[in-house]
C-alpha cells in the first residue's frame, strides 16, 4: 500500500482517480479528533519548536550573562520557531500528504521527523545566539572576542548550550516522526471511509 499513489486507492480499475474534493470530502467523514490532528499536525510542531526556542533562549542568556529584555528576546524566540516550523511542516508535510502527492509512510515520517529536528528543534538553538549575542553586546555583559577568535569564541559558548538541548531536540524530532506517522494513517482511513456523494448517485 505504501507504493501505492494515495488516489488510487480502492478506486476499481476504469474508473477515475479521486479529485481534490474527493479527499477533502472523506477528510470531513473522520471524528473530529482525527481530522483536527490531520488537518492541524503542523501547529503542534510549531508549539514544541516554541518551546525549544524559549529553552535555548534562557541556556543563552544564562551564558551570555544577559538578564535584560527579557520579553524582547522571549517573543522572537518563541513567534520565529512557531511560524518557521508550522509553515515548512504544512509546506512539506501536511498540504502534500492531504493532496495525495505524499504516498508513503516512510516518506512521510522522514519528511515530518526532518522537519522536528532541523527546523523545529535545531534552528530555534542557532536563532538565540544572534538575538541574546546583540542583547550582550548592548548591555556588555558579556565580554567580545577579539576580531580573530569570533568563530572559536561562538563554538565555545554554543557546545554546553547545544549539549543541554540534546534531550529536547530529540524529543521533537521523535514527536514530529510519530505525527508524521499518525497523520498517514489517519489518512489512509479517511481514504477508506465510504463517499456519501458516490451513494447518493449509486441511489438514484
């Protein structure tokens, strides 16, 4: 099944492949738990990337010696990893798999498990250097490399900080792998699920 485009699935041979509102039309027959964890995956990724993002931003600022602005820093640490990671996993993720261009499991947990790991668990630690570096350079709290040991100064300071968010990247990269999973399977049912529209006509 998993080889299998998602459109033609149950479809007998002669007859045509399922539309878009063909899909969308089985998506609404599903409970309503099933096609809110279908239809809105993404945002729960999103959320945990926020999180990673508001943990990496105080490893940071405990580093750094930062303890002002702390919700200008707060804010972009959590709106930045939420918005880039709810877009890429719709992007990659959900719009292709509930359009039928995502037609197997593997391809989907991989997809999903990528995405929780590079853009929903790595780039929010990446992201609080830049933002709590700038903070430390305005307030001095820190004190600044010298022209020539900026890039040893910020491997330095980032390998504590990336080995106390080993747990959490790993965490999310587990989480988007079995909603990925999740997601394809609930798919899948859907696909099987009885069309109202194609009985009605079989009726008359």
């Amino acid at each position: 099944m998993d080889h299998q485009k998602l459109g033609e699935l149950d479809v007998p041979r002669g007859k045509r492949l399922m539309t878009l509102e063909d899909i969308a039309r089985k998506i609404e027959l599903l409970p309503e738990l099933e096609r809110n964890l279908l239809t809105y995956g993404s945002g729960y990724v999103g959320t945990n990337a926020a999180l990673c993002g508001l943990i990496a931003n105080t490893f940071c600022r405990r580093v750094l010696n930062v303890t002002q602005a702390r919700l200008a820093a707060s804010l972009p640490m959590a709106i930045l990893p939420f918005l880039t990671t709810t877009t890429t996993y719709q992007t990659f993720v959900t719009d292709p798999l509930n359009s039928g261009d995502l037609n197997c499991e593997t391809c989907t947990t991989i997809r999903s498990g990528l995405v929780g790991m590079l853009i929903g668990g790595l780039y929010p630690v990446v992201l609080a250097f830049p933002i709590n570096g700038a903070l430390a350079t305005i307030y001095h709290t820190s004190p600044l490399p010298q022209r020539g040991n900026i890039l040893n100064y910020w491997i330095t300071l980032s390998r504590p900080i990336f080995r106390k968010m080993l747990f959490p990247i790993l965490l999310q990269t587990a989480f988007a792998f079995y909603l990925g999973s999740r997601q394809y399977r609930i798919f899948i049912k859907a696909l099987q699920l009885p069309d109202p529209e194609v009985d009605k006509k079989k009726s008359h």
